[in-house]
C-alpha cells in the first residue's frame, strides 16, 4: 500500500483508480464491509483500488474544540487499509483552500484530472464541497457525462443497528466495550509510541509505559484492562488510565499503561494498546496515597479479570475440542 500526497497528477494512476472517499473514523465493520466491496470492484476493472480522506477531518477544521472525539487517527487507518488489502491511500490536506472549494470544482479537480478515479464507491450520505452542497445526485450527473461510474454503498447493520462512529463513541463513552467491539470487529485499539513520563509510577512500584495523547476530546476515559501488542506481535497484559491524571496534574491527556509482570524497557516501542474491559471512571482522589492504594486495587481487578477470561477461553477450547471429537466418532 502507498501513501500519496500533493496536487499533481500521479503517473501511476495513468490508467484510472476505483476509489472511495470518507473519514473512516475508526474503520468500522460497516467501513470494512465498503472497502471491501471497493477492492472487488477493482479487481474485476483490473485497477487499483483508492482511499481518498482528509486530515485533519473536517469537522476538526471547522471547530476543533467541539469536534467529535476522534477514534483512529492516521497511523491507526493506514494499518486497517493495509490489512484489508487497500492499494493507495490519497490524504488530502483539510485547510482553508478546500473548505471553500465547491463540489464541481472538487470533483474535476480531484477526482477526475488528479486521481483519474473510474469508478467511485460512496456512503448514501456522502457530502462534500462549500458548505456540504455536494450530494450523490451532483455527483452521479458529473461523473455520468465523463464516462465514470458512481455506486452508492447501504448501511451496515449488526445486530438491528446501523453500525457508525457515533454510536461506538456512545459506546465507548458508556464504558461498553462489547458494543464497540461488535460494531467494529475487532477489540478498540490505538497505536502509540512510548514516551518518557514523569517518573511517578516507577517511584510507587508501579512503572508505566507513557503515551502522549491529543489535546482534544478522547473517546473514552477512565481505568481499563489492557493487552499492549509490540510490532513482533508479542502480547503484554496491563491496566491502563487514560485521561487527564486530576489527582496529579490535570492540565494535560495521557494514555499510561502498566505492564503485568513486564520488567524490560520500552521506551521509543510502538504499541497497539487493545481495551477490553472498564474497570471505573478517572476520579479525583483526595491524597497522592489514595491514588497508589487505589491503583494496587486496580492492578488485582484486572489480574481477576485476565485470570478469568483465561479459564473461560480454555473451557471454550475443551468444550469445541469434545465436539469434534463426538462428531468423528
């Protein structure tokens, strides 16, 4: 997969893409479920496949402050693109020139002379241009009277409801991974780098493994058990805080881990911490010493969990492993 940049036609695209466009907040199973329709429709045009997105999104260039918490930033889509099999990903840069750019410009600008796109593969609700007046109408007349196609993808629903990156920071918000889970495929995760803390944790007992985080809205908030997952694809089990520390400092968002039975450094490691279950809210403690009894407690909840959750994988491996064997008797 090839990340591309600029306002130059691309020679590799000489012969066409077929693209879609979107946030792609978070890569949902709805999300997965349009590129992989976008990836056979590629193959059978014998053409690469195309994610054309924005940074930053562009309800952050319209009000950041306000905008929704974000659940997967750059380096977090282009892993999912990649293993889905994307072929190139477009990242157009959200500033003032293209918030006021309207929708016909947009689209013989950018997705006719420099991204040739073929055939494009929409959500139903699509916007686009000055002041969203671009729509799947405007579109599909544009693209008609050049010779490309338009395909409009439904929704994506699990179990009844319509699968978005609203309703899983609903879910996340509410502490109901399960939720996200299912709407996503996967467990929530974000991919970060360790950076150097503060030192507090290691001066407790308790050493962290640091992440720094944005300073706008975060999608969840609050103490979580974890699984930190390295680029070998080692898997760490932890107890994660994240949020904004009240009882420390407040004053900044942090992501801290700390690792169950892990003694080795990690600092400059990229780790993909997975959240799968939420222990309690962040809260204010009166004293320092409140805060580190509270965390000794946190890290036993999160060793029941793991030791749980660990018995009940082996009595679901036991349990298939008896069905298989009844079967072939």
């Amino acid at each position: 997969m090839k990340l591309l940049r600029g306002l130059k036609p691309f020679g590799a695209l000489k012969s066409g893409v077929v693209a879609t466009i979107g946030n792609f907040d978070g890569v949902h199973l709805g999300h997965q479920a349009l590129l992989n329709t976008l990836i056979q429709r590629s193959t059978t045009a014998k053409l690469p496949s195309m994610v054309i997105l924005f940074e930053p999104q562009p309800g952050e260039f319209f009000d950041k402050q306000n905008a929704p918490a974000r659940l997967s930033y750059l380096r977090d889509k282009l892993a999912q693109f990649e293993s889905l099999g994307i072929d190139y990903v477009y990242c157009l840069s959200f500033n003032q020139q293209l918030a006021s750019m309207g929708p016909d410009e947009f689209i013989q600008t950018f997705l006719c002379s420099i991204l040739n796109v073929q055939h494009l593969l929409i959500g139903q609700d699509f916007r686009f241009g000055k002041n969203r007046l671009g729509n799947v109408s405007l579109l599909h007349q544009f693209l008609e009277a050049q010779s490309r196609s338009l395909e409009i993808f439904s929704d994506f629903k699990v179990g009844g409801d319509r699968v978005s990156s609203t309703n899983i920071r609903l879910a996340l918000k509410d502490g109901n991974m399960q939720f996200a889970k299912a709407c996503l495929g996967r467990d929530y995760a974000l991919c970060r780098r360790v950076v150097k803390g503060d030192g507090r944790g290691r001066e407790w007992g308790i050493p962290t493994a640091n992440f720094a985080m944005p300073k706008s809205n975060l999608p969840l908030k609050g103490v979580f058990c974890v699984n930190a997952v390295k680029s070998d694809k080692s898997v760490f089990q932890g107890v994660a805080n994240i949020g904004s520390r009240p009882t420390v400092d407040g004053s900044k968002n942090i992501l801290e881990v700390h690792l169950l039975d892990v003694n080795e450094s990690l600092y400059g490691d990229l780790l993909q911490i997975e959240f799968l279950h939420k222990l309690r809210d962040e809260v204010r403690f009166n004293s320092i010493d409140d805060l580190i009894e509270q965390i000794k407690s946190d890290i036993e909840s999160a060793r029941s969990y793991f030791r749980v959750n660990s018995q009940q994988a082996d009595y679901r491996k036991q349990m298939n492993k008896d069905e298989i064997q009844q079967h072939t008797l």
